[in-house]
C-alpha cells in the first residue's frame, strides 16, 4: 500500500513543556468483554482492558518518585533520566503551545495515579516524544493531543526499549502510540484513536523484538483516512512497517474501522497468537509484502462485514477475507523463527471471507505498481535500481527482484460460515470464499512476469498448501484468478490438490469427475454408432435411477460406439490415478464380449494411450471397473465400445458411467 512516513522531530526535544518550535520544525471501549463460544486456543476467554480496574494505578507514590500536581505542568521539569514521576489523579496539561510534550530522559518511568489524566486539549500535538530509551510509562490516561496523519501521540520519535503498559490512550489523532525496537506494549487500552491504535515504524527499518501483548484495540480510525486518502493503506487498529521480529499475542481486536492487524512492507519473524480479532470493519490479519509468520491459535470472526459489502455492492468481486496474504513469502534466506507463512490452530467464524493468499503479478520491486518504492529483503529494501531491464528476466533477479506469496501453510484450522449470520446476509457469490490466486500479468511493458506467469506460479509451484482443516457452511474456493470460483471437490481434485485430510461438514470432499453420465435424459449424446451398430435411450430397466443406454449389433460381425465429442474429457492431469467405472447387462442375448477402450489424449487430440476394460457376459447388473494412471502429456481422455457379433440384433445396456480421480 503507498504511504508516508512518519515525521521524526528529534530537533524538537529542547521543546519539553510549553513554548512553540522554531518554524523550521514544524515540517519535521467498551467495558464488556468478548463473546464467547467454541475457539481455538485461548483467544475468546480474553476480557475485555478498557474500563478494567487493570488500568488503575497505585494510589501512593512509589518511594523516591516526583510527584507531579494536577493541572498546568508546563513547569515541572520532566526531563531527568532514571527519575520516577508519579502523576496525581486528575487532569494534567502541558503547555498551551502546539510542541509541547514531554521529552523523558533516559530510563525515566511516568506513572498514573488512579484517574491521572495526561490531555492535550486539542492543542499539544504529542504526549511523549524524543529519541531516549528505556522508557516506561504506566497506569496514564493520555488523550486529546492532535500528532499528524502517519504521526503517533505516545513515543512520537519510536524510541527504542520503551515499556508502554497499563495506559488508557484514546481520542488522539493520528496513531495512539508508536513503536521502537525492544519495546514492551502490554495490557493498554488503545481505543477511538483517530488513524492507528498502534503505529510501529522507525527509519532505518531497526525496530526488533517488539511485544504488543493482551491489549484491547478498539474504535480506531475515527478520522476514516482510507475515505481520506484512498488507496492509502494507512488505517486500523495496529500497523508495522518493517519490523523485523514481533509477537503480537492475547489482544482482543475489534470494531476498529479498518483492518485488525496489518503488517506491511517487509515485516519478518512475526508470532500472531492467541488473539480474538472480531468485528473490524476490514481484514481481521493482513500481512503484505512481508516474510515468514506464524499465525496461530486466534479466533477471528465478524470481520470485513463493511469492506466486503462494499466490494459487492460495486460488482467486485475479488475475495476480501479474514486473513489477508498478499505477496507474503515463508523465505528461508530471512533469518526467523521459521521459513513459512503457517497459519494453524485458528477459528474463523462467520468473517466476510476466509483466507486470501494473493500475489499481485505486476507488483515487484522497481515496477510502477509497487507503490512503497522499497524492493525485497533478499536484494536490498534500498536497492530498487537494481531489478532493472533486461537483468531482472534473468536469475538470480528474476527470483529476487519480487515476493512471490510462497511457502504458505494452512492447517488444523477450523473454518465456519453461514451467509445468513453476516450482518444484512451476504450474496455468496461475493462471501464465504477461500483464494489463491494471481492476475494477468500486463505492466510495465520490461515486466518479465507478464501473462499466466504468476498465476501459474502461485497455484503450482510455490508450495503453498491447505491440509487437514475442518470445514462447515457454503465454502467456495476463487483459483487462478478472480473468474474462477470451484467447488470443495474441485478445490481438493487432482487440478489443484488442496485441502488433503480436510473434511467438509464432516466428510471428504468428492473430487469431480472428468465425466459422470446416468443416461437419465432421453439424449443419446455424446454416444454415437462408430460402425454396425445402434445407439438407443431406454426408460424404465436402468440400473440407478429411470435412465440407461442400450447399443445394439446391428449387423454381423463387427461393431462399434463411440463418443462424438473428440478429442473428448478436459480436466486430465497427466501422472493422476483415475478410476473408469460402468454398470452393464445383457439386454438381447447373446451378449458378445465387449471391450471398453480408454484413449488417453494430449492437448491436440493425439491418442498418447489406449487401456482396455472387458465387459463380459452378464445377464444381471454388473459394474465393470479398473484405475489407470494418465500418461505424460494427456490433458483429455475418450472411449470407445467395440464388439464382434455373429448376427444382428445382440445388445448389451450401459448405466452409470464414471471416470474419477482415484
């Protein structure tokens, strides 16, 4: 997504209290819990932060502290480092000037007696600021300040090793707080905030080991800047742009106007656990453009209600989801916890969608389409220059010059939807879908991935996996591309192979057949007497159903059937097991032998391979069945009946053909 960043005023932090910056600077909830229900891991037993007596602090100021009066502090010096200020209950003001804040020294810690309230009043941009480290801020109300689009009100300058913990930060603009690297986001109440609860961003991309652990996010973006600025990419309830390491665990995530959880612009080494992450107006999890994540044991429900609707209401319909992989890579030469994008041990309920995994076919680093203008982690995320024309159609650029969304791992999840729980239903050509899909690639005209490259790629070869997930309701599967929407068979058939072991409203799925035909209609087609023979649609004697086929000698000697419809089947994949399969009975006796011959066809129609079934006397319903495995190169496959009669008039009826993946 394009955005901007945010500004660092490090030429501010003489500006502690009150006073204005020089000119040149100036450029630089709810109180119930969640719902419960049937989850995975502990995410739904999560209670709810804001408005809890977690909040309050203690009621004595801890020995040796500054204790810091309500009202006007514009004169308390603020700035010493290792020093311990315990704020009254009360409202606390800084200043009257646009700059002024609080610059903490290094290793200060900023405590909130019972209803301490830090507020900006409209008027004070950031609440704390400056580049010290070692931070910690405690049990504070801070609200009303008014930092910038892309700015934050808490650690403005993303100072590194804060602890930010048991804090009520609510009704600011911009983001409710920044994050730096080491820091330590826990049990804070982040709510109504104006763009993010939580921005995590530092220049140089050196943010590490970030916690952001059982916080309530809730009601951001109040300002609504997608509607803003749209296409910014820039909303929600927290935001990480190149973050290299964070487990964000046991946040309870919801009602915020945007997506939940957003990763963005190469992220890596990142553990999303034990969340509960409902109700978002957007994706529960996004993770874009960014390498190897964990995202385990979460309960997401009710999300992407709003920009699901939205999609459909424009015709779009591309598959807005709970969980959001575009152009994410499980990527081995990425130092992290692991090399894979694994998704397991998560409940998704009722969300507009289910999983997206995308890769946008014109997205790579130096293309046009790229709008963050950084490039891959494996070339340089400053080395844009480099995946250039005509380097880039050759490896190793061709490989590294892009994310590919590779190596994804989805497991042991449990998937439930019902259309009619979505708030206002939903059309379900639009909702309940799972995706893995690409675009056509077109731009730029140097692009090296153009056409069903990255199509190909992203279904076929990049290992990405569904296996062992359990499924209930209406699920439908978009493939390949926004066009293609296929059924749980299709999805775990011998096309596309997903979903292994995975069972839908408590069984296997049935992969489609290349061909299934019970003769119920009185067409004949696509059968067709081939030589000395009849080809007739009987009622009433089939073997299942009112419907069979009956092929007639119609002179002595030879004779022979066959289908109309060369170069036959579609749907073959070379090296999958098939099981060809009738049911048939003497109609006119004698019976002869008959043979049932498979030819296995390639794309232009050349029979590559013939497999023979006898069908022998029989004067009651027999079926005749045998597996073969299609030869290299079959894309499509037809048959034949051949017999030998001694006279007219010998018939045999066929019912209840099959050929299906084995």
């Amino acid at each position: 997504m394009r955005r901007s960043w945010p500004v660092t005023l490090a030429a501010l932090a003489l500006v502690v209290m009150g006073g204005t910056a020089p000119a040149s600077a100036e450029a630089a909830g709810p109180t119930t819990g969640p719902t419960t229900g049937s989850a995975a891991g502990s995410a739904a037993a999560k209670a709810a932060v804001c408005g809890s007596s977690s909040l309050d602090g203690p009621t004595a100021p801890p020995a040796g502290a500054v204790v810091v009066p309500e009202g006007d502090n514009s004169g308390v010096d603020l700035r010493k480092e290792n020093t311990t200020y315990y704020f009254k209950t009360g409202t606390h003001k800084l200043g009257d000037g646009e700059y002024a804040q609080i610059i903490p020294g290094k290793g200060a810690t900023f405590i909130g007696a019972p209803g301490a309230v830090l507020d900006g009043r409209g008027l004070n941009r950031y609440a704390f600021g400056g580049d010290a480290t070692g931070v910690t801020i405690r049990y504070l109300t801070i609200k009303g300040f008014i930092p910038r689009h892309d700015e934050g009100a808490v650690n403005h300058d993303s100072g590194d090793r804060w602890i930010v913990e048991h804090n009520t930060i609510r009704d600011n603009a911009g983001a409710g707080l920044m994050a730096g690297a080491e820091n330590q986001i826990r049990g804070n109440c982040l709510k109504d905030n104006g763009q993010y609860g939580l921005n995590a961003y530092k220049a140089g991309n050196t943010i590490t080991g970030l916690v952001v652990a059982d916080n309530e996010f809730t009601g951001n973006n109040t300002q609504d800047w997608e509607h803003q600025i749209p296409g910014c990419g820039c909303t929600g309830g927290m935001k990480f742009w190149a973050v290299n390491g964070a487990d964000v665990t046991g946040n309870w995530v919801h009602a915020n106007h945007g997506p939940g959880v957003w990763a963005d612009t190469n992220d890596n080494d990142f553990l999303i656990e034990d969340n509960l992450i409902e109700d978002n107006d957007s994706l529960g999890i996004f993770y874009e453009i960014s390498y190897n994540a964990i995202i385990r044991n979460n309960t997401l429900r009710g999300n992407a209600w709003a920009s699901g609707a939205e999609r459909a209401a424009k015709g779009d319909p591309f598959p807005e989801a709970a969980i959001y992989l575009s152009e994410a890579d499980g990527e081995p030469r990425v130092p992290a916890r692991t090399s894979k994008i694994e998704i397991t041990g998560n409940l998704l309920e009722n969300n507009w969608g289910g999983i997206t995994a995308w890769a946008n076919a014109d997205r790579f680093c130096n293309s046009p389409a790229s709008t963050t203008g950084d490039c891959t982690l494996i070339v340089g995320p400053t080395n844009t220059a480099r995946c250039a024309a005509p380097a880039i159609a050759s490896e190793p650029l061709y490989t590294d010059c892009r994310w590919w969304t590779k190596n994804v791992d989805v497991h042991h999840n449990t998937f439930a939807f019902d259309p009619a729980d979505v708030h206002g239903g939903c059309p379900t050509q639009y909702c309940g879908h799972m995706a893995l899909l690409s675009n056509w690639g077109t731009y730029p005209d140097w692009s090296p991935y153009k056409g069903a490259v990255i199509q190909q790629a992203i279904v076929h070869e990049s290992n990405n996996s569904w296996h062992d997930n359990t499924y209930t309701g209406p699920w439908q599967f978009r493939v390949t591309d926004m066009g293609k929407r296929i059924t749980p068979g299709e999805w775990a058939g011998p096309q596309y192979g997903q979903d292994a072991r995975s069972t839908f409203d408590g069984a296997a799925p049935e992969p489609p057949a290349i061909a299934a035909q019970d003769f119920e209609s009185a067409t004949t087609s696509p059968y067709t007497p081939w030589y000395g023979a009849a080809v007739e649609h009987r009622t009433g004697d089939a073997h299942g159903g009112t419907g069979s086929l009956r092929l007639t000698s119609a002179e002595a000697f030879g004779s022979a059937v066959a289908l109309d419809n060369f170069p036959g089947f579609s749907g073959v994949i070379a090296g999958t097991s098939y099981r060809a399969s009738l049911w048939h009975r003497e109609a006119v006796a004698p019976m002869p032998a008959v043979t049932w011959n498979l030819r296995w066809h390639d794309e232009g129609g050349t029979v590559l391979r013939t497999d023979p079934i006898t069908l022998a006397r029989q004067t009651a319903w027999t079926q005749a069945a045998d597996t073969f495995t299609a030869p290299a190169g079959a894309t499509r496959v037809d048959w034949t009946f051949v017999w030998n009669a001694s006279a007219a008039g010998p018939a045999f009826q066929i019912d209840d053909v099959a050929l299906r993946p084995a």
